[in-house]
C-alpha cells in the first residue's frame, strides 16, 4: 500500500490548509479529494463555521474510529522549496503536513481501498487554531465507538498519556509617574508582572517531582511580557502571557486559581485563552484506570506502546468526552512544525499496514 499512499499523499500536500489562516473550503478542495476516494462509505461534510470543516465517512458497521486533521501550521522561509510540492527522496518524502499529519490521512485512505472492512474516519481541520469545533460537534453527537485512534507523529507507537494545556493572559495595573523617586511596590505595573513570574516559577520548582506515567513535573513558560514607556517612567501597564503543561494527574482550575494569587496585588486581568484537557482525563485514580484500558485495546490491536509525551492532542478531547482514547501515527515530533517537513517511507509502511489490519480484523 505504499505507493497507493504515496499517490494520495501527494495530492493532499498539494491543496493549502495552512491554518491560521483557516481558509478551508467545505466544498471541493481537500475534503471533495477524500470524497471520491471513499466509494462505499457513507461520507458527511459539515461546516461549523469560520473554517473548521469536518469530513465523517462510515463504512458497516465499525467498533474503531480514526481522526486525523488536515489543517498544517504555515510554511516558513525555511522551506527550501515549495511547501504544496511534495517531493520523494530515497527513504523519505518532503512536504507540508506530510508528518502532521496528512501522512496518516493518505494511509487511511489507502488502507480502506485496499479491503471491505468496517471503517470510520473523522478527518478535521482546526487543530491547529486552538479552536476545536470538529471534535466538539462530533461528540454531541454521542455516537459509540469501542476506541478512538487519534493521528500524530508518534513514530507509529501508541501514546497512552500526554500532558494537558492552559495559556492565560495577565494585564497588571500601575500609575505612571517619575521614577526618581522611592516607589510604592504597586506603582509599577511590570514589577508586579515580574515579583509574579518570581513567585511562579518557584511554585513550578516545587512541583518537579510529581510524576504520572512516565511524565515528571510541570512544564511552565513565560512567553511574552510587555509594557512600560521608558527607563524613568514608571510603567502604568503590562500584559504577560503564560502558559502550562500539567500531568495527567493536577487539576487546571486549582492551578489557575494558585496562579492567579500569586499576583500582589490583585491583577486587573486574568484570563485564560485557551484550554486542552490531560489524556486521559479524570482525576488521579480515573486517569490510571483509564489509561490501562487504553494500554488493553493497544495491545489487543498489536501496536507497539510508547511512551507518555509532552505534547498536546485532541485526543484528550475525546477522553474527556467519554471514549477510549489514544494517540498513534506516523512519523517523529521532532519534524512537526519545521522546514521541509519530511516522514519516512518506513513509517508510512507500518502505519498502513497496521490500520489495514485493524480494518480488516486481523488483530
């Protein structure tokens, strides 16, 4: 099935589902593509606004679902050619979204051409955007599945657990005024910004030795601070940005709520922008419970297990939606997001070969 892959690959890499800007046509493009390489499914296409695009396709009457988006991250100047032209090399192919994850999307593709088996996929496409619209509609649809098989560069294991996701914007309030003087602790804005990232980070110290499967620790980082005029004024405003990657095992709402404390005084702004659920999701003894059940439906498909990683997918979204769920696809994270993005031959060999099997019922 390698080369049928690689023909659907090639087409795939060649319509533009950068996102942002999540310009994704519902009709034609991408999603008329997948259609009419689907004979014998019964294939929806939904548009649930401002880009987010969901393609269902069944076929019988399966137990297994299989997501895969479509959306890739935009090219960069780092691409040394055209990003939409995929190009095959010796033991590899190069090209947008080959990794991330359009690589499966052609395996799917090709594993359900290649037999009759019961199939279902969900191929989405705002993944990307911090705005899951796809997942969100499919699951008040509450249709039953056995397991969920979520798409991403695992190097074809299957992922059991992965960190959840917070990002939070502060804003803190000052009172500008000369900066000769001696200052009130709260006069400045980004003093208070910066006592709170000293107090964070140290609360983020303390937690290093928490660990849950394998994961250790929370991941925290400060990616933005701004605001202020000049060296002596005192600054009447500043925005941060921050965000956290928990383990399975803490809670967000608590988190947030520490965090929020931190600030002396009060922040005049606290809000988090975005949020991804844990994998899996539930609390400490839910979350093990759960993640060993995950582990049973891996090995009942024969997929190798890997290991907990620090990245975040939608596949919590459908943990915390009440499925079995997991994470497994071709190729390696580390060339998610970069230039001249590739995924080896190898990778896109065992992936087909895995889903036909599962397809087909050879487990």
């Amino acid at each position: 099935m390698l080369e049928q892959t690689l023909d659907h690959l090639e087409q795939l890499v060649s319509f533009d589902t950068r996102n942002p800007p999540r310009a994704i046509a519902a009709e034609g493009g991408i999603f008329g593509y997948i259609r009419g390489q689907l004979p014998g499914f019964n294939v929806e296409v939904i548009n649930h606004g401002d880009g987010a695009v969901s393609l269902f396709a069944v076929r019988g009457a399966p137990t297994v679902l299989f997501n895969v988006h479509l959306d890739t991250v935009p090219d960069s100047p780092d691409w040394s050619a055209d990003p939409h032209v995929m190009r095959r090399l010796e033991d590899r192919v190069v090209g947008l979204g080959v990794c991330d994850i359009k690589g499966a999307a052609a395996a799917l593709i090709a594993a359900a051409n290649a037999g009759d088996g019961d199939a279902a996929f969900l191929f989405s496409s705002d993944e990307e955007a911090n705005d899951p619209r796809c997942i969100a509609a499919f699951l008040a649809r509450g249709l039953q599945f056995e397991a969920v098989l979520v798409a991403e560069p695992t190097q074809c294991e299957a992922v059991l657990a992965h960190r959840g996701i917070s990002s939070v914007l502060m804003r803190f309030a000052g009172t500008a005024g000369h900066a000769s003087g001696k200052q009130d602790p709260a006069a400045s804005a980004l003093h208070q910004a910066m006592r709170w990232g000293g107090r964070a980070l140290d609360h983020v110290e303390s937690l290093a030795h928490a660990r849950f499967g394998g994961l250790t620790g929370l991941r925290f980082n400060i990616g933005r601070v701004e605001g202020g005029i000049k060296a002596n004024m005192i600054a009447p405003a500043a925005e941060l940005r921050f965000g956290f990657r928990p383990l399975p095992s803490m809670d967000i709402d608590d988190l947030l709520e520490t965090f929020s404390g931190f600030a002396q005084p009060d922040a005049a702004h606290f809000e988090e922008t975005f949020r991804g659920p844990s994998l899996p999701s539930g609390d400490i003894d839910r979350a093990e419970d759960r993640r060993l059940v995950a582990r049973d439906i891996a090995d009942a498909f024969d997929l190798p297990i890997g290991n907990a990683v620090d990245f975040w997918t939608e596949a919590s979204l459908f943990s915390a939606g009440g499925y079995t769920a997991l994470v497994y696809g071709p190729g390696d994270i580390a060339q998610a997001h970069t230039g001249d993005e590739f995924v080896t031959l190898d990778q896109l060999q065992r992936y087909a070969d895995s889903v036909h099997r599962i397809i087909s019922g050879d487990r």
